[in-house]
C-alpha cells in the first residue's frame, strides 16, 4: 500500500477516544482500542457505546479504503447501525474488522466483527448502511 | 413519547437525577461529557454537549454518530431504571440506530429513552435523539437489553 495515497481513516472522535489502525488485512484495515477509562461501562468492561464506536469507525475505515484505492472521492453519512451484543467486552484491547458487503453508487452496506483474544468468539457484531456521496457523478 | 400525567411519590422511585451523578461520572459517559436532563415515570432524558473532539464530519462541525449512539444506550438504561424503579443489572443485547439527519452544527444532542415493556428477563426501549426540536430528531433508536447476574426475576410487569 503506498503511504501517500492512504486516506485519513479516524475522525476526531476516533481519534479522540484513542482508536488506532493495527494493520492491514489483505487491504483491509484491522482497527483497536485499548482498555482505557474512556471505553469503560460497567466495571473492567466496555461500554456498548465505545464498543459500537470502534465497529462504527472501522466500517467507515473500511469504505474510505475501498473508495480511494477505486480513485473516487465521496463524503460518508450514517444511515443506520444495528449492533448485536453478543459478549461482553473486558476492559482490555478489543479489535473490529470490516466487510463491505456492497458498494453502490449511493449507499454501501457494511458488517463488522470486535473480538479480543479469541477472534472466533467475536464480542460484538453490527451491520450499517452508508450514503455515500460522492464528489463527481460516475457516468452511469 | 408521552408525558406523565399521574405524578408519584419521587422518594420512592429510583432518582435518575441522584443516580446520574455516578453513572456520567466516570468511564465512557463521563468521557463523554453526558449531563442528565430529566425523567418520568419510564422516561430518562441525557445530554450530549458539544465538544470539538466529538466531531465526526470532515466537513461539518458535527458530532459524530458514535456518541449519539451512546447517549442513546445509557439514556435506555436509566430508562429502564426509572421504570423499575431500582437499579436492575442489565447489558444491551441488541441495538438499532437510524440517523435521520446531521445534528447542528456546534450543536448539543439530546437523548430520551423511554422503556415500554419489560418482561423478567428483557426490557424493550425507544428513543430519540434531536438538537432542540423533539419533532425533529437527529436519530431514533430501538434496543432490548438483558438482565443480568443475579436480578433475573427483578423486572416484574411480565413473566
């Protein structure tokens, strides 16, 4: 992947609450939070919120990828996010990795796994639709 | 949402007002900056100020939908709390968020959660979230969340 053309993949609240991009996975940003007080809910777990913030965010990382490795430049709005808690997430570092389950022209659905020690026991799931809109009409 | 119109002794129910200065102190809330806005009798109300750190928009000076969502979370359990009138251990199991429109621009985020229904193992919560006008909501949410540990059985109404 060449540094220069990578997007900017954080906004100022993933930044902010400390998200960071691990590595690359076969082109696909892995993103990860570590177990700091501004994740925390319940005693020693996350909160659903900063939880749904890290799939948030590696979604979006996801489509941004996606979007400047096809040379195309477009703004990304939330339509809606459904999250699945389906364990709950220690107060330790959680990862989040997205599939881009389609990409059109106006909107892209999304699904995102977070897991921590144990990738295959994910401790959340979600799926989201995005707008996209984009700065130069295609021809179609 | 409606409002409550059978006003009832406050010193026996859970105090989300009271409750709020621990629950938004610390962790996620407090980092958040979460400040209680108000309840009824299966209601609670939160407030998302704006903060620049906040921000999700690349263009717009908004806040970004992660927050918003939450605002909504822990806008649903205190919800869920004031209904109950205690403090029920409870983990959110499933959770939807649709984003009507951009909130303001520098603009605070109210949530309202309301609890509609719980059953001894499950509470079901809506709400929404908007910038001043509650006609005109940023976001609306639908969760369920889970009792958990040991206060199966609390949530009364329905077996």
């Amino acid at each position: 992947m060449a540094e220069q053309s990578r997007p900017d993949l954080l906004s100022n609240y993933a930044r902010s609450l400390g998200i960071e991009v691990a590595e690359f996975e076969d082109g696909v940003p892995v993103l990860w939070v570590s177990g700091i007080d501004a994740i925390e809910g319940r005693p020693g777990h996350f909160h659903g919120g900063a939880t749904s913030g890290l799939m948030e965010t590696a979604g979006y990382a996801a489509l941004r990828v996606a979007l400047s490795e096809a040379g195309q430049e477009a703004q990304l709005k939330p339509i809606n996010i459904t999250v699945q808690f389906l364990a709950a997430a220690k107060k330790a570092p959680l990862f989040a990795k997205a599939r881009i389950t389609k990409l059109g022209r106006r909107s892209a659905n999304v699904t995102i796994e977070a897991w921590q020690d144990q990738r295959d026991r994910p401790r959340a799931s979600a799926v989201m639709n995005v707008m996209i809109q984009r700065a130069t009409p295609e021809g179609a | 949402m409606e409002k409550q119109t059978s006003p009832r002794d406050p010193s026996a129910r859970f105090d989300p007002k009271g409750a709020a200065q621990f629950l938004l102190s610390g962790g996620h809330p407090g980092w958040l900056g979460l400040t209680y806005r108000g309840h009824g009798d299966d209601w609670s109300e939160l407030t998302l100020p704006w903060r620049e750190d906040l921000v999700g928009d690349d263009v717009r000076r908004v806040i970004a939908s992660g927050p918003i969502f939450s605002m909504l979370d822990m806008a649903g359990g205190m919800a869920i709390w004031t209904r109950e009138n205690r403090f029920v251990a409870v983990a959110t199991l499933d959770m939807r968020v649709d984003y009507q429109r951009p909130a303001g621009e520098r603009a605070d985020v109210i949530g309202r959660c309301e609890c509609f229904r719980t059953t001894r193992s499950a509470a079901f919560v809506r709400g929404i979230a908007h910038d001043g006008d509650p006609d005109d909501p940023v976001a609306t949410m639908a969760a369920v969340y889970m009792t958990i540990g040991n206060s199966g059985g609390g949530a009364s109404r329905n077996g």
